[in-house]
C-alpha cells in the first residue's frame, strides 16, 4: 500500500545551520569524483552516477483517466515504471480523470505520482500587449491562461506593483478581467503573473492534498510548461525537482540539475520514430538521464507509440526508472528505505535535497542563467 506520512511542509535545508551562501542561483559542474561550485545552489551526481547507466524516464500529465486505461497497461505489460503528474483536484473529479483507487493500483505497481498543481495553475508570467490605466478592468495580454484558475494576481514593472483579483477572460478571450481597477498605470510589455501567496498555496495544497490521498510526492511538471524565477525559487521549498523547464529530453547525469530539467514530448506528432530511435540512441552514447513526456489522452500517443518507444530503450539496455528512483542513483537526494506491503513496489523514503533553497529576483536569470542554459545545452 501507498505510505500515509505526515502533512508536507517547506523543505528545510540539509545545511540550514550554516552560514549563508550567495544570494545568486548558480550551478555545478562536476569533475572527476568532485564538483566545482559556481554559486549558491549546488548540485551534481556521486562519483558512481559520473560513471552513467543511461536511465529513461516517462511522465503523463493531467491525471486522465487514458492513463490508466491504456498508458498504464502497457507499461504494466512491458513491466517498465512510470510517473503520473496529476492536478491533485482532479483525481476522482469525474469518470474522465484517474480515480483514486486507480491511482494507487498504478503507485503500487511502481509508479510514481508527480505533482501538477491543484487545478492546472500556470505558474508563470504573460505579458500586456496594451497599456493599462488606473481606472483599467481589463489587462490585454499575450495569453489569457492564468484566467482558467482565477486567482489574485500581480502586475508589475521595475519597482512599480499592483494587485488585482482575477475573475476570468474575456467574451472573446482577448483579455483578463480584473474583480476592480488597479488603481494604476502600466504601459505594455508589464508582466501578470499570480501572487507569490497564490504559488505558494498551490504548491503546498497539491503536496498536501496527495499526501492525505497516501502518495509520497517528490516532483513536479509544470502546468503548461509555464514558469519563472520565482516560481522556480519557491518550489525548491516544496520539491526535490522540476521535470520540464527546458527542451530537449537529455540531462547530464555528472552535472544533474534537477530544477531545470530536460524533458521531450514523444507523441507521433512532434516526434517521428526516427527521431524517437536517434533519441534513445543519443541517451545510450552520451550516458544521460532521459525524460519523455506525453497526455494519454492525446490521439498522437496510442499505446502502439508507448510499447515502441519502451521496446526501443529496452533494447538498448535503457534502465527505465521513476524521477525519485533516478535521482535517488545519480546521488542528488538520498534514500532511507522504507519496507513496503508487495514486493513488486520500490522502496520509498525520505529525500534529502542536496541544495539550500536562496532567493531569487526577477532578473536572475539574465546574464548567468541564460550562460547556464548554453552550456547545458552543449552538454546534452
């Protein structure tokens, strides 16, 4: 059975009775059996990860009920584990989405189960596409997606920042619509995101919502694929990493950076088989962590292209795992194992991040995180 244990809170840090570090993100670049650090967060794989087993991992999103209709057998079939990243309010919502029973039948199997908000918030910014007064109930922006959750949100540029509450989009859809005026100006190109109160909330409901449901929930994959800094600061409180910051689908397993992970859709529509064969060959030569990811309701993603794209890693000798076993084996979070009821299901335990959650401002990412970005991608 699904472990029941205590009600999720922040992550407290491995290191939090030393002195503070810098303030800025940074990252790890390993070497050899060591690490070099250039900033205040630091990650990297155990000496025996820099070794590499090439690892595969598949992610679902949405918590559709096809999860388990059709992607969960042929996994079952194939015996090959998986993660299931489910908006914690949508589980036993309605015959369309996983049912609780269903849910634990796939995490007792192996599976593990992924945060994906509460009810699919975008945990990122949009931007005005026109100009708003003080007296303005409209924000005219470049996607309306932060309507389908209405929340309270922000609106800020530089240091100037007002809030307003969300009550929906637009008859046409070209605009959100704000409760009351904001009482002031911005000019287009001002960012809209949620309140760091709201993205807080969100994180820890989903957490705590799964937990109370018996799901030990590490991870998350962003909803929509939508972040920023902030958001990005605040889940390291909350999670052990991110399955879906960046393109692409191959993570270097000596320099791991579990926040901003790589991950590829492998649907028929956005990835033919060759470029799925060349993707798993890619995972094997370079010795990387792989992340594919899909909706088991899409029509693109039919059971056939699922039993392909596992027989393809099987036979490279891909070792198919979850995110929490994957993390566990290159070193970035330890493992107390913890016995289970079946011996078909993977010890679970307590994680222990190897990162010390800082601050972060808007702008991090301007210069360093857009070299660190480049970087990465010449590794993978």
């Amino acid at each position: 059975m699904s472990r029941q244990h205590d009600a999720p809170t922040r992550r407290q840090s491995p290191t939090a009775d030393r002195p503070s570090g810098p303030t800025r993100r940074g990252f790890v670049t390993a070497v050899g059996a060591g690490a070099v650090a250039l900033g205040g967060l630091t990650v990297s794989g155990s000496a025996a990860a820099q070794e590499a087993t090439p690892r595969l991992v598949f992610t679902y999103d949405d918590g559709y009920v096809e999860d388990y209709t059709q992607t969960f057998a042929v996994h079952r079939q194939l015996d090959a584990p998986a993660c299931a990243a489910v908006p914690s309010a949508n589980v036993g919502r309605s015959e369309k989405f996983l049912s609780q029973s269903q849910l634990t039948e796939m995490a007792e199997a192996g599976w593990e189960v992924m945060s994906h908000g509460v009810a699919h918030e975008a945990l990122g910014q949009v931007t005005l596409t026109e100009r708003v007064s003080a007296d303005d109930t409209k924000l005219y922006t470049d996607s309306t997606v932060l309507s389908r959750t209405p929340h309270e949100v922000e609106v800020f540029a530089g240091d100037t920042r007002a809030t307003g509450t969300l009550t929906g989009d637009g008859e046409d859809g070209s605009y959100l619509q704000l409760e009351s005026a904001l009482g002031t100006s911005f000019e287009s190109g001002a960012s809209v995101r949620f309140t760091e109160d709201v993205v807080r909330d969100t994180l820890s409901k989903s957490k705590q919502s799964l937990s109370d449901r018996g799901f030990d929930v590490d991870s998350m994959v962003l909803p929509y694929g939508r972040y920023d800094e902030r958001a990005l600061s605040l889940i390291q409180e909350y999670y052990d990493s991110v399955a879906n910051v960046q393109r692409g689908g191959l993570n270097s397993t000596a320099a791991i950076r579990p926040y901003r992970l790589s991950r590829a859709y492998f649907d028929e529509d956005r990835m033919s088989e060759s470029e799925l064969t060349s993707f798993m060959d890619r995972v094997v030569s370079r010795k990387s962590l792989g992340l594919l990811g899909g909706h088991s309701r899409n029509p693109a993603l039919t059971g056939e292209r699922i039993k392909l794209a596992i027989e393809l890693a099987q036979e490279r000798d891909i070792e198919i795992v979850t995110m929490r076993t994957a993390l566990q084996e290159i070193g970035v979070v330890e493992s107390t194992a913890t016995p289970t009821s079946t011996s078909t299901s993977p010890a679970t335990g307590t994680r222990t991040p190897t990162t010390t959650p800082t601050s972060s401002t808007d702008s991090d990412t301007s210069f360093v995180g857009g070299f660190v970005d480049w970087l990465f991608s010449l590794l993978n």
